[in-house]
C-alpha cells in the first residue's frame, strides 16, 4: 500500500536523496550541487512544491515542481522530476504519481503541464505518449550555469 501526498519541509533530505539516486540513473551524478539548505531556502520561499510517495514509512517515490507561465497558453505547471525508485518501478505507482500531479495541475488552472525526458529513456517517453503527451523534438534547452565569477554577468 502506498500513500501520495504533498511534500513537506520534514521530506526534503529524502527527496534530495531521490534527486541524487535520479542523476545517477541520467548518467550525470556530479551534477547535482544544490545544498539541502538550498532546497530548505527555496521550498519556503514557495519556488517550489512536491509530492512524495510513501510505502511502509519510506520515500521511495517524488515529483517536483512550480508554477510558471507561457505566453502562448498561461500558466504552465513545470514538472521538474518525476522519479520513483528502480525496486517500485512496474506496478503503477508512477501512474499514480503522474495523475496527482495532473490532478494539481488542474486545481491551480493551469492551461498546460510541460517536464523534460532525455531521448534515451525509451521507457519514461513511452509512458508520457500513454498519458497523451507530445515530446518536442524540434526545440533545444538553452542555459547558463551562474557562477559568481564576472564572465557569466553582463
């Protein structure tokens, strides 16, 4: 039996966890850099928001994310990570997970939902065209890593 519900202050060190456990499933664990007092810092500043999965007392499950705004259609609900762990994978808790988000998604009247899935995750690309998604392929990520020396300032 699982249990689904908003993230809480209390739950941050496991979801940093599951970022870092979600990093090394995308081949890049030295990415993350983010502190848990930076994660403390931004979720009661309201940046953003989660929901965990619970199974026996556990964490084994999270999704992160934040309102934002597109100009073409208005407010957007940006899903940052959607991870559940590899030994819960196949038994429908990420469906789950994904319909509470969706579910939130709705609440706050959010015109559209948009995430990120890297080419090679056959299975997570399969599982957003079940759930109706479309994949961009046609637009790049740009960004610009901050850093505090004057080169990244303009």
């Amino acid at each position: 039996m699982i249990n689904i519900r908003r993230a809480e202050i209390k739950d941050l060190p496991s979801i940093l966890e599951l970022v870092v456990e979600l990093a090394v499933f995308e081949k890049e664990p030295e990415a993350v850099t983010a502190s848990l007092y930076q994660y403390e810092e931004a979720f009661k500043e309201g940046i953003f928001e989660g929901l965990v999965v619970e199974k026996q007392g556990l964490i084994i499950g999270m999704a992160i994310f934040y309102m934002t705004f597109s100009t073409w259609k208005g407010k957007m609900l940006y899903l940052e990570d959607l991870y559940i762990q590899k030994e819960h994978r196949q038994s429908g808790i990420g469906q789950k997970l994904f319909d509470a988000f969706l579910k939130i998604a709705k609440k706050k009247k959010a015109k559209l939902t948009k995430w990120q899935v890297l080419d090679w995750n056959t299975p997570a690309i399969k599982f957003y065209y079940k759930n109706g998604a479309s994949i961009e392929k046609n637009w790049w990520n740009g960004k610009i890593n901050i850093t505090n020396d004057s080169k990244n300032v303009h």
